[in-house]
C-alpha cells in the first residue's frame, strides 16, 4: 500500500450543457451530472469510488457549466463525505487532455503521487484502489482501465491491444473503421503527474509546426490547413496513442459491468446497474416490503424516505424514486425512474420508463416501452410537467415537458 506521504487527487470531467444533447429532454431542466442513477445523481457514483482510494487529498470535476449550477451540490457532497469537492469551469473547450493541463496548478497544489481521471458519463464498479495498486507494480505514467467487449460493438470506443503478459498498452486507436481489439477504453485512468510533460510536448510541437507552416490566406480556409489550438489537447489521439509501446502505459481489465450513460435509454439500463450494485456495496439503501404495512417490493428498488407508496402499490425490480412523489393504490412500477413531485394515480401502470418531475400519470393508465435501451424509443420518456389523464396508454415515446395527453399514442415523439 502507498504511504501517507502518497496523497492522490482524482479529476471528474463533467461536460457541458452542448455535450449533453443526447440525453434531452432530460438534460433541460438539470445538467447532466447531475441526473439521479438509483437515487443519487449520476457524478456521485464516481465520487463515492473516489472516496475509496487510499489518501484521497482533493476531488475535483472539471467542466463548462456555471459554477451555480454545481454550487449546492458540491457543498452537500463535501459534508457528506467529507472530501474536499471542488467544482472548476473551463473558460472555453481545451480538450480531454487539455482541460486537465489548464488546472495542473491547482492539481498539483496537494503534491499528488497519483492522478485519478474518469468520465462522469461512465457507469462501473470503479475498481479503483486495486488498480491504483496494479500502476504502482507496473511503473508506468499511465494505467487505463478496460473491458472485453462483442467484437460487433468494440468499434464504437477507443480499441486497445495490449501485452497479455505484462499489460503494457501497446497499440491504441479511438473508434477505428475496421476490427482491431475486443478490448476498450473504459474512460477511466491513472496517471502520475509525468502525464503533465506528456500534454506539455503536445502542445509545444503544435505551436512549432505553426511557426513552421505558412499558407496562404485562401489555404488557411481550407479544412486541410486548419489546426488544432496548441492548448486543445485529445488525450486519446495526443497521449494514448503516441504513447503506445513505449513502456510507458498499462491496462487493467475490469471483468465486472461497464456503460456508457450517453442517451436516456443507457441512463434506465445505469440505474438498474448500480442498484444491483447497492444488494453488495449499500443494502440500507434499498426498499423491502410484503404488501401488508408497506408496498410489495420485488428485486432493487431505490425509495426516496419522503416519498408515499400505498401498500397494495407493487413496485420493482430495477425501480427508483426520487423525493416527495406518490404511487397510488394498485399501481404497478417496473425497471423504471420516477423523479421528483412525481404522482401515480391509482392502479397506473409505468414500465419501461422514465417519468419527468413534477408528471401526473392518471388512473388505470398505462406509460411503457419495449425496454429496448438501445432503441431511440426503446425507453418511455416524459419531461418535466407532462399530463397523462385518466385511462391513456402511451408506448414507445418521448413527450417533452409541459405537455397533456388525453389520447393514447405509440411510438411517437411529441414536441
């Protein structure tokens, strides 16, 4: 184990509103990160990882929103965990590596040995203090974490060939058109802060090439001339890839669950992972009941404490509940997220599906999906504010908020 003059600081990168497009109409009302997975918005799971790692110094995340819109739940994070979170906006776009080198001041002001980076919009175990253990044993500036994918599916992600006998990354190319590796990057990351040289070089040889390069001003225009800043810095194309096989960065292979939360769809499928997760890691934090005081519960079920659930409701698996909603008598709730204020009239039917703050879903109605998270209308979704009156069945669609339904629809999407 590392000693306690090795103080670790881990780095969250958060996104912005222009990055969260996929995830609408969800992501109106909320950043992103902040869009409750089992309960508990999606950056806290990560977070939570953090707080794990031995000599944990500093958490930080890093990204374009306004620093009010991260404000409260910064400070109740802090107090929760009792780690130093501290939200840090970017002034413009620098790019994965690049947003990281803008704030190596402040990173590099605890003294870390270690670096953590991951992605907020990634959904794992986080194994991170065993594979802060496994860099340390390879002696690398760098560690990815990856995972054995369908060889149908490897092409979407960052493709990684590494040395099956000491883990040295040794070939990495993001999204390639043609099959190299069933192994990919997970987006989450050890570094030492050699990695800081690393981006530097990048950069510095961007602004030699500039100096070097003169075109005309008609060719400037052209989208073959046109050039990167030399302060945006990719950390897959500019770091990983340079880098491969040269002994200086490893993989390690989580053989536990991995998505990417990028579409609303993913965010339903998350939910359900992490309350799988919470049988092991949190069990206080899951709902029980039989039907007699409290509602029938069956499999994981996330309960917010100011929420009313009648007792003959029937609610689960994979379902969660955000504050202050009401589930009627005879309801019925399966692998589903209902958000805040939220009401479920009596004997509604919800599957599949999300449903928007502040949603009314009236009696004997029924709001479903094919569950499908892949599929664009995979997923049931209503936004915030949407009406579904007495006895009106909507499948397989996406209604944006401040909207009334009072006939049934199916796979539509209704703006």
């Amino acid at each position: 184990m590392g000693g306690v003059e090795e103080r670790v600081v881990a780095v969250i990168m958060v996104g912005g509103p222009t990055k969260g497009t996929r995830f609408r109409p969800l992501s109106l009302n909320i950043p992103k990160p902040l869009f409750p997975l089992a309960g508990q918005p999606m950056v806290n799971h990560p977070i939570s990882a953090c707080k794990r790692i031995p000599n944990l110094a500093q958490i930080y995340l890093i990204g374009f929103y306004e620093e009010r819109e991260f404000a409260l739940f910064v400070s109740s994070i802090s107090n929760e965990l009792r780690v130093p979170v501290r939200y840090l906006r970017e002034d413009r776009p620098h790019g994965s590596a690049g947003g990281l080198y803008s704030f190596r001041d402040l990173i590099m002001e605890d003294n870390p040995s270690h670096i953590v980076l991951l992605n907020c919009d990634v959904c794992c175990s986080f194994p991170l203090p065993d594979m802060l253990e496994a860099h340390r044993t390879y002696g690398g500036i760098g560690t990815i974490l990856v995972i054995k994918v369908s060889p149908e599916s490897a092409n979407q992600f960052g493709e990684i060939v590494a040395d099956p006998v000491t883990n040295e990354l040794l070939h990495y190319t993001e999204k390639p058109e043609t099959f190299v590796s069933d192994r990919i990057n997970c987006g989450v990351y050890i570094f030492t802060p050699d990695i800081f040289t690393a981006i530097q070089g990048v950069s510095t040889q961007r602004k030699d090439r500039a100096l070097l390069r003169r075109v005309t001003s008609f060719e400037a225009l052209q989208p073959e001339h046109r050039s990167l800043p030399s302060d945006f810095v990719r950390l897959d194309q500019d770091i990983l890839s340079p880098l491969a096989g040269k002994r200086q960065l490893y993989v390690y292979e989580t053989m536990d669950f991995w998505e990417q939360i990028k579409t609303p769809g993913m965010s339903l499928k998350c939910s359900g992972l992490y309350l799988t997760q919470f049988r092991f890691s949190s069990p206080h934090l899951l709902a029980s009941g039989d039907g007699t005081k409290k509602a029938t519960i069956t499999g994981n079920v996330y309960i917010h404490p100011s929420t009313k659930v009648h007792p003959t409701a029937k609610v689960g698996p994979n379902v969660s509940i955000s504050a202050n909603a009401r589930i009627g008598a005879g309801s019925r709730l399966v692998n589903c997220i209902i958000l805040d204020d939220v009401e479920i009239k009596e004997n509604a039917v919800v599957i599949h599906a999300i449903i928007g703050w502040k949603s009314s879903i009236g009696r004997w109605s029924r709001v479903q999906a094919s569950g499908d998270h892949n599929a664009k209308l995979g997923v049931t979704i209503l936004g915030e504010s949407v009406t579904v009156e007495d006895e009106v069945v909507v499948i397989n669609s996406i209604i944006l908020p401040n909207k009334t339904l009072n006939v049934s629809v199916q796979e539509e999407i209704i703006l």
